[in-house]
C-alpha cells in the first residue's frame, strides 16, 4: 500500500497523465484509491490541484556531473551521472590525498 501511494502520487502530478490512466497502470481499484485519498493528505491534494488546474508540470533539474562535467539528471539526488564517475571521483580524491565523501 505505501509503495503505491508514493507512486500514485508520482503519476498523478504529471498533467498529461489521467487519473484513471494513472491507476490503470498501478492497478489500483476505485474503493483504493478512495481510501488513500482519505488517508493520504498529499493525494488528496494532488487531486485537488488537477481538479482546479493548478497542476504545475515537474522540471527536470540537471545538475553537472563532478567526474565528467557532463549535465545529467539526477535520480533520487544522486551527485554522479554514473557509477563510473563515482568511482574516478573516489580515486581521484585518494590521490589528491583528501577523503572522498
Ligand atoms: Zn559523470
């Protein structure tokens, strides 16, 4: 249950997504989804918003990438595009001689 309110919650802040659609693909019943909008104050604000067309759509935020100087996205605030980077980013702290975080 948590995990699908978190990630109904997700879908339902995208505008080009319906409800319906959003719990389509969750697959998540009618009764369920009423419950977690009574339970739930995010949902339940969330629909509130796209009822009154207040949605705002979410924008990616790119960040630059410390190892490669690549813009990417992050996910789940990650600091590194990738593993590769984290790992460069690692030895090259060890020989600067500073410890890497
Ligand atoms: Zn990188």
């Amino acid at each position: 249950m948590q995990l699908q309110e978190s990630a109904i919650s997700l879908l339902l802040r995208s505008p080009r997504l319906s409800v319906s659609l959003a719990l389509d693909l969750l697959d998540i019943s009618d009764r369920d989804f009423r419950l977690m909008v009574k339970q739930n104050a995010q949902i339940a604000e969330l629909l509130e918003q796209r009822r009154n067309g207040e949605l705002q759509p979410v924008k990616p935020e790119y960040k630059e990438c410390p190892s490669c100087k690549e813009w990417f996205l992050p996910y789940a605030g990650a600091r590194f595009c990738s593993d590769e980077c984290v790992k460069i980013h690692k030895l090259e702290s060890r020989k600067a001689g500073t410890l890497a975080r």
